[in-house]
C-alpha cells in the first residue's frame, strides 16, 4: 500500500514525465504525430489547464489579499491624519477664542492705570454651599488676601486665601460676599450680596429711592476693596412693600460665572 505522500509524489512524477514526453516528441520533427503522442497530449492537456487556471486562480487570491492589507493599512493611516486634523482644528479654534477673551483684558487694563496679573482657573469648588474658584497666582505674582479679582464684564470676587503658587477666589454669588455698590444713574447706595445662586441682591436700597429696572449696578468704591466704577450687574426685579423700610432687587451678574477661564487680579490697591 501506497501512503499519502507516495502517491503525491508519483503522481508528480508521473506528471512531470508525460509533460517532458510530449515536449520531446513535439520538438523532433524528423517523427511525426502518432497516436502515443496525441493520447498523451490529450491527457496532459486538461491537467495542464487545471494547473494554469489554478495558478491564475491563487495569483488572483493573492492580489486581492495584498490589495485589502494595503487598503487596510491606507484606512488606519488616513484615519491616524483625520484625528490629528480635527484636533489641530480644535486647538485653533480654542486660541482663536481666547485671543478673543484676551484682547477684551487687553482693552480693559488700558483704561485702567492700576497693575493687573493675568491667571488662569484651575478648579471650581464643588459644594452647594460655597462659591469659590482657584486660580494658579499667588503671592510670587505679587496677591495678597483681598486682592480684586475681575474679568472685561466686570467684578468676579476678590481673593480669600493666598499661597505662593495658587489662590482661592470668593465669587460675589457667595452668601458670604458683600459689595458697596451704587446705581448707576441714580447714584442710589446699597450692598450687593451674594445668594449662592446665578442672581444677586441688592439690599439696604431705601423704599424711597427710584431704582428701575435694567439699570446697572456699579461699584461704589467705598469697601476698599473694588476700585470705583466696576461693573457688577444690571436690575432685575424690584419689590417694594409699604411695611417695610427697604427695597427687594433682585440683579442678574454681569460676569456668567459658569464660563470663566482668565481673570485678572488688581494687585498694589493699598
């Protein structure tokens, strides 16, 4: 008995010598076409186009495997330079917008001849109850405790606690704050006070006094602490209750608190 690869091999051989035959008798021409060749010609013929189509048919196979790899290849590259693409594209458009925020600094410091420090907010307290944010400026950049802390819209808060790298900020949403502040129009005096939410109060404003809506609230200057003039928001609602002696008026921030990242920092107000 024959095993599996003997019988490959001899047909091989076997193969390879009707091949050879048929190529010698054909090549001679002192012998003509006799009927062992046509027998083997005709034998070797349908093997020979088996083989050649069987060649076309794994070249094809391979050209096309070779052709998906590169393709493959080409797709994660093209992919690789989209993602890059898209985020230089972001990177520009986050520049572009600061540049924006930064000229609006830029425009407003050269109105005021007070020296500034530009700092950036690195986080945001999470808790319900307080409203601060810390900026990475501290007292090697010249702050101090009770520094002012404004954006181009107007008054952010002031500075509570100082380190040498970073400071905590109180907002003037906090429940804690408080800033003299005056009408703008009307000159009507009161303090503005944080509620720990997006609005403000104006308070000790006497029923008297006019004070109308969408007039805007200004900095008194009188606190020592916020120079004369800044802005701090615009009236929302006022309330007026015969029984008692002051005002309710409600202000809505000029600043959007939610969309700080810059602030400047007045430093030498003393």
């Amino acid at each position: 008995m024959f095993s599996h690869k003997q019988f490959i091999f001899l047909g091989v051989a076997l193969f390879i010598a009707m091949n050879f035959t048929v190529i010698t008798m054909g090549s001679t021409e002192s012998l003509p076409a006799q009927g062992l060749e046509r027998l083997f010609i005709s034998i070797t013929s349908p093997i020979q186009q088996g083989v050649t189509k069987t060649i076309h048919f794994t070249r094809n196979i391979w050209n096309t495997y070779f052709m998906t790899v590169l393709a493959v290849q080409e797709n994660v590259e093209l992919k690789k330079q989209l993602e890059k693409t898209i985020e230089i594209k972001n990177q520009c458009k986050e520049l572009k917008l600061e540049n924006i925020r930064l000229k609006k600094f830029v425009d407003f410091t050269g109105l005021v001849p007070d020296t500034y420090v530009a700092a950036q907010v690195i986080a945001r307290d999470p808790s319900p109850w307080f409203k601060t944010i810390m900026i990475d400026k501290g007292e090697k950049d010249g702050l101090v405790k009770g520094s002012p802390v404004l954006v181009s819209e107007g008054i952010v808060g002031q500075t509570i606690k100082v380190a040498h790298n970073y400071s905590r900020v109180l907002l003037i949403t906090d429940r804690n704050s408080a800033v003299d502040a005056l009408v703008q129009n009307s000159r009507v005096r009161g303090i503005v006070k944080g509620n720990n939410t997006v609005k403000c109060s104006f308070v000790y404003a006497l029923r008297k006094d006019e004070v109308k809506e969408g007039e805007m609230i200004i900095s008194s200057g009188f606190d020592q602490v916020f120079p004369k003039g800044l802005k701090i928001g615009s009236v929302l609602k006022v309330t007026k209750v015969h029984s008692q002696l002051f005002q309710d008026i409600i202000i809505e921030t000029s600043v959007d608190f939610d969309k700080i990242e810059e602030v400047l920092v007045l430093k030498n107000i003393r």
